[in-house]
C-alpha cells in the first residue's frame, strides 16, 4: 500500500480546508494508536517512531503506569483551577523534582501547560527577581512561539519571520558549533564562545542590566549542536560573577534523553531556574519552572498562575514518570546503551555516505548533519527530506532539526528495544543510501 494511503489522504483534504497552512506536520499521515516505539496510521500501516512525539515519548507511548495514575485521577476531579482551590498532587510532584533537579539548596517549583510558557513565567521570575530587564539567548536556540518565547529564539524561518515588532531588551551571542564554525577546532573554543558574554557586556548592554542568560544545554530545533564541556561552566561563572541569573532549558534535554536525567548534569552546571515540559508528563500538557526558593518567591501575590496551569490529570502522569526515573536504575542505563547502539551506527553513516557531514550528540540525542558533499559542507535540505521521506514510506518516523532543516535527528524512546531500534537504524541507512544516489542525481541536473 502507498504512504500516504487512502484514509490519510481524506483527512489531509479535510484538514486542508479547516487547519491553517502556518500548522507544519512532520509526515503525511494520521495516526490512529500508538503503543511503546510504535505507532499505526488509520489505514492500517505501523512505524517505528523515533520522533517520539517530539521527545515527549522518552518512556514510550502510553505506559501501563501512567495511563493507570491517569485514570484513578480521572475518577476523583479533572480541574478546580489551582489558583481557587490547590491539590496534592501538585504539591507531591514540586517534592519530587526539587530532590531530582541539580543543587541542593532551597528550590520551589511553578507548574504550567507548554515548554514557551515556562520559559516566559522564568523571564518574568527572573526579571522580578533581579530587577533588571535584558535578557541574553543564543542563536540556534529555540524557546517557543510565543512573542517573548519567538524572540529569545535564534532562528528567524520560521519562526520569526513576519512576526515581529519583537518583544524588547532581548540580546543574541553564537551558540557554539563545532562542526560550522572556523575557530571550532582550538582547544579553548568553549570558553572563547562563552566570553563573548563579556563583549556584549562592553559593546552592547552592561552586565548590571541584564536579568538572566537563557541556553539550551544542547540545541533541540538548532540541530542537536553539543557545545564544548567548558563552554556551559565558563557561562555560570560570569554569569555568578555579575549576579546574572543562568536559566537552563531543559525542556528537549531533560528526563532522560542524553542518558542522564538532566543535560546539565553531564557538565556540573548548576543553573539557577530550569525549564522543563515534553517527557516529564508522558504526553500530558504540563510543564514547569525550577529554581531557587528566593528567586522562584520573587513574583507579587498573583503574578504567576493561569487557569490550566498544573492540571490535575497531567500531574498525575508526571508523577507516574518520576516515580518511574527515581524507583528504575535501568531506565538510564538503557539509554545510555540506546545512545551507544545510535553513536556506533552513526559512525558508521559517517564514512559510507558522503552526504553525512557530521554526526553528534550525547546519548539517545543524537543527531546526522546533511551535506551536499563532506568537503563542501553546505547543509542540503534536500538530502534531509529524501531521507525523511523515504523512511516514512518505510516504516520509520524521522524528525528534521537545524537551520535549513537538515539535519536528521532521534527522539525516539529511550525505552525503545534493542530489535526495534536495530531495525529503525537500518531503514534509516537504507533512507540514506537512497538519498545519496538521489541528491547527487538532483544535484547533477542542476538543481
Ligand atoms: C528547548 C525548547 N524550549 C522550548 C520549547 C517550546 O515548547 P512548547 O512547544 O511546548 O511550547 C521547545 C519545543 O520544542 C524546546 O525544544
């Protein structure tokens, strides 16, 4: 049968005369159930998914344990609005994720529904707290769509373009990339990344105006750009130095996807606020801001809240996924073996295909940069989508990241079976012998 089959091309129509175009969907087809690393479309067609929902699958579709926290919780109340009438369960998953989340000082915990609106409310707690206004992002950085969340990202199509007048006081520096950038090879090129800080300092906003650094500890939307180890320490101590506050986005890196609960533990970095959402309730709109106590209680009576924000339901999810984390050793372990199978086949790409120029990442976030050719290195956007395309014909979900959209990226579960994950990677370098021949043939007609 042909992908998109019949049922999914009926719905796309339909969807085409409601669903505004400003909506993208990675693949062509609907789906109709999901369970683990699989799921089936409505004509009857399974994948491996290696999207995962985009990384909110870590602990696969539909765990028997969170799906059964979320009906007991359906059975008691679905909303009352925190802000009438507060919950336990909010209370419950705030003790647990200060015990996880890096520092052992005082920490307090604000719940909310997506990944933009937690790094907006750690904006505003950072702003109230320090009383300052600037905010410092990154290019290559991705935080959201909303206009502050739109603005602190460091990529303009598509989600900026013709969006603007931006939301004020907000300054870009480079996000170290390695494999792009000239200096990339020196020995100190992450601490020469993060002292660009200290020139913005001088040539555009001084330090003693700016609020808070925001970074991804590795790009999610960016393209899965690991940055040097010292380039994130080097970036606490002048931001500690000037009383500048760090916020870790963690809302892509977070609950296992590069091996460890949190990103930021493979380097030390303690951040000050951290945003986290996407796996941490299983598919359940919940997200959150962590941070110290002092920092978090800085907002007036009323200043932070919503009418949706740590719904019940998704709480209960949430709680089901720490537990999960906090009571299973190996859920890390397996990861961190899924990483390894991944970085291992992905070397291997490496030197049979020309078309990958560069393969990175840390654990089960791993990432193949496409390329024209190696020698060039000019992103093919091209060769990304013949690869993407020729996997969902064939049984695998694939997402895109990076700045042309080429470069190939895995979100899938972290829980994901040795068999299956075996068989995704060699569609994958099927996909990508297909779109060596085809990029080349392409190339050579002159585009
Ligand atoms: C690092 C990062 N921050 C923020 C967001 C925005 O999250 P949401 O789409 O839930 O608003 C994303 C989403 O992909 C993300 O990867």
């Amino acid at each position: 049968m042909s992908i998109p089959g019949p049922r999914s091309n009926a719905l796309m129509s339909r969807r085409n005369a409601v669903i505004p175009k400003g909506l993208s969907h990675a693949t062509p087809i609907f789906v109709d159930r999901a369970e683990g690393s699989t799921v089936w479309d409505v004509d009857g067609n399974s994948y491996i998914d290696f999207a995962g929902g985009i990384g909110v699958q870590n602990l696969g579709h539909r765990p028997g344990f969170v799906i059964d926290a979320i009906q007991q919780q359906l059975n008691k109340y679905l909303h009352t609005s925190v802000n009438v009438m507060a919950y336990e369960p909010y209370v419950e998953l705030a003790e647990h994720l200060v015990a996880l989340t890096p520092g052992t000082f005082d920490k307090k915990v604000l719940f909310i529904n997506s990944g933009a609106e937690a790094v907006e409310n750690a904006v505003k707690i950072a702003r109230a707290y320090t009383k300052r206004q600037a905010i410092v992002a990154f290019t290559y950085g991705f935080h959201g769509r909303t206009l502050l969340t739109m603005t602190l990202t460091g990529k303009a199509k598509p989600y900026r373009a013709g969006f603007g007048p931006m939301a004020p006081e907000i300054y870009h520096l480079p996000y170290p990339y390695p494999y792009r950038d000239p200096e990339g090879n020196r020995p100190d090129y992450g601490r020469v990344s993060a002292d660009r800080l200290l020139e913005l300092f001088r040539t555009e906003i001084p330090a003693d105006q700016v609020a808070a650094v925001v970074v991804e500890p590795i790009t999610g939307e960016g393209g899965f750009i690991v940055p040097p180890p010292d380039f994130l320490p080097r970036l606490r101590d002048i931001t500690a130095e000037h009383g500048i506050l760090l916020i870790a986005d963690e809302i892509q890196t977070g609950f296992g996807r590069t091996g460890k609960l949190f990103a930021s533990e493979h380097t030390g970095v303690v951040p000050d606020l951290m945003t986290i959402a996407k796996s941490l309730a299983a598919g359940m709109p919940l997200s959150a801001v962590i941070g110290r106590a002092e920092v978090m209680d800085a907002p007036q009576v009323g200043g932070l809240g919503g009418t949706y924000g740590g719904n019940p339901v998704a709480l209960a999810a949430a709680l089901a996924v720490v537990k999960a984390f906090e009571q299973d050793p190996e859920i890390l372990a397996h990861a961190v073996e899924v990483g390894e199978t991944i970085h291992e086949r992905f070397r291997i790409f490496r030197q049979k295909y020309d078309i990958v120029g560069d393969a990175r990442g840390l654990g089960p976030m791993a990432a193949l940069e496409l390329v024209e050719s190696s020698e060039s290195r000019t992103p093919s956007m091209k060769a990304a989508s013949l690869v993407a395309q020729y996997a969902v014909e064939h049984g695998l979900i694939l997402m895109r990241a990076g700045m042309e959209s080429h470069v190939i990226r895995t979100l899938m579960p972290i829980v994901i079976g040795t068999d299956e994950l075996q068989r995704g990677l060699d569609i994958l370098d099927q996909a990508l012998a297909y779109a060596t021949e085809f990029s080349h043939a392409y190339t050579k007609a002159g585009r």
